[in-house]
C-alpha cells in the first residue's frame, strides 16, 4: 500500500480517537490527543488511507537527545500493508534530521505484531515495566534503538 505521511492535525482527531479504541484495549481519550498535539516537544505523523483519512498515526517526544515513540496504532483495514512500517521509518528519518541518539518506547508483552515491527527496525528489548498496562493488566517491555552514529558506535 503506497503510503502517504504527513503531520498529525487537530482535523484527524475524530478518525485517530476511533482506530485507538478500537486498537488499544485501555485507549486514550480525545482530550490527551488535544494536549500532546499543543506541546512543542511532541512529533505526530499521520498515513492517509485510500479515502483520504487517517489509516494509521504515531505520537512521538524528544527530550534533549533522545525520542520516545509514544502511540502507534493503524486501523484493522489497513494493517500488514506496511503502514505501521511507514510510520516508524518516517518517524526515525525526523528523529535522525534532529540529532537524536536514542528511540525508546514501550510495547505490551503479548502484542506480536508489533515486537516484530519494532525488532525489523532495530529496536531491542531492555526491561520489563512489570504491570504496566491496564485492561487487561500486563508488563511493558521496553525497547531501545540508537540511531546516531555515535550511539551505535557504543552499542
């Protein structure tokens, strides 16, 4: 599926807030979107699917030199066309263009598809947050990439 990225906007959130309910067993309410989407330390791309809408979505921060991928999530239809793929490598392209070191994020224990994704692009696991998530409880593992030069060189 050729895929179009482009920055997360207030006139997504009605389509983004439907494919996290239906995506994430404890999803975010609107009101979090809202908030993240006004901090200046948050990145937020959006797929646009064949109808011109929201096929998938990725939230991001940056801290100095590290990035937090935050929520990635792709609607049912649009899944294993490689949309989750194209989030995350324009996700890493705007990570490395500001010099950021290191990606982390968290993934639950059980979600297998998104190990795999994250594993393809070079995430490893580090911990585990024990109890992390909620409805139903379950650990997070905690994955990290370093995507600088230097970083790597370290590694």
């Amino acid at each position: 599926m050729p895929a179009t990225v482009r920055p997360l906007g207030s006139r997504d959130l009605d389509r983004v807030v439907a494919i996290e309910r239906i995506a994430f067993t404890d999803p975010w309410p609107r009101s979090a979107f809202v908030e993240l989407l006004a901090e200046a330390h948050v990145r937020a791309l959006a797929v646009e699917g064949a109808d011109g809408g929201v096929a998938g979505y990725a939230l991001a921060s940056v801290a100095a030199d590290e990035g937090e991928i935050l929520n990635l999530a792709v609607e049912p239809g649009a899944r294993r066309r490689g949309v989750g793929r194209e989030l995350l490598e324009a996700l890493l392209a705007m990570f490395r263009a500001e010099g950021i070191g290191t990606v982390h994020l968290e993934v639950r224990e059980s979600n297998a598809a998104a190990m795999h994704l994250y594993r393809r692009a070079g995430f490893r696991p580090v911990s585990v947050r024990r109890a992390y998530y909620r409805n139903p409880t379950e650990n997070a593992v905690t994955m990290a990439l370093p995507i600088s030069p230097k970083v790597a060189e370290k590694g």
